[in-house]
C-alpha cells in the first residue's frame, strides 16, 4: 500500500475512533476531566505513533506544502499532550476544555488539508 493510501486509512481511523469515544461518552456517566483526557491521549498516540511518522516518511508524497504542516502538527500534538498533562492537576477544567477543543480543531484543519492535497495528488497521478 503506498504512503498516501495509509495515511488517509490512520486519517479515517481517528475520525472513527473520536466518533466511537463521542458514543460512548453520550451513553456513560463520564467526568468531564476523563473525557477530556481521553480524547486527548487517543489523539496524541495516533498522531504520534502513526500520523506523524507517515507524513516525515521519506516515502511521503512530495508537496511543497509538506515540512510546513508536519511542523503545524507536531506543534499542535505537542501543545495537547502538554494540556493532558495539566488535566491532572487541579484547578479550572473549562479553561482547559476550550484550550483542548481549539488544538483539536486545529489537528482536525490540519489534517483536512493533508487529505485533500493528498487525495488531489493521488487523483492527478497517471
């Protein structure tokens, strides 16, 4: 299976696995804080150990875009596992949540970006 092929599989399995975490934190009495943390940790282990490593791959699609955003994501992953581990501390949670929820949503743009220059660039390949 090629680079572009996989990366978009782990793109995919995130979305679903986020999807999977929303269903169950709707259908269970979870704390605000556990789910927050879990989301979070999910998010920096799939980036981590396998998004990541597919994008600095040295047989990655070549974009001029790439260095760019890799470095916007690690960034982003960085900035999420630093506010997992503030989640244990005690203290303010909705100022923590928002902080969470935007560096999502900064991983979720990233990431829609990587997907569409790589669906673009696999759809113009001969």
């Amino acid at each position: 299976m090629n680079g572009t092929a996989s990366l978009l599989r782990e793109f995919d399995r995130w979305d679903e696995d986020l999807s999977r975490l929303e269903d169950e934190y709707a259908a269970g009495d979870w704390a605000q804080r556990e789910r927050l943390m879990i989301t979070a940790q999910r998010t920096v282990a799939t980036y981590r150990g396998r998004i990541l490593p597919l994008l600095k791959a040295e047989d990655a699609p070549a974009v001029t875009y790439a260095h760019v955003v890799t470095d916007q994501l690690t960034h982003a992953v960085d900035l999420l596992e630093d506010l997992q581990r503030e989640l244990v501390k005690p203290g303010q949670i909705s100022r923590l949540e928002l902080r969470i929820d935007e560096t999502l949503a900064v991983i979720r743009v990233l990431g829609t970006v990587v997907r569409r220059v790589h669906e673009l660039d696999h759809a113009n390949q001969p």
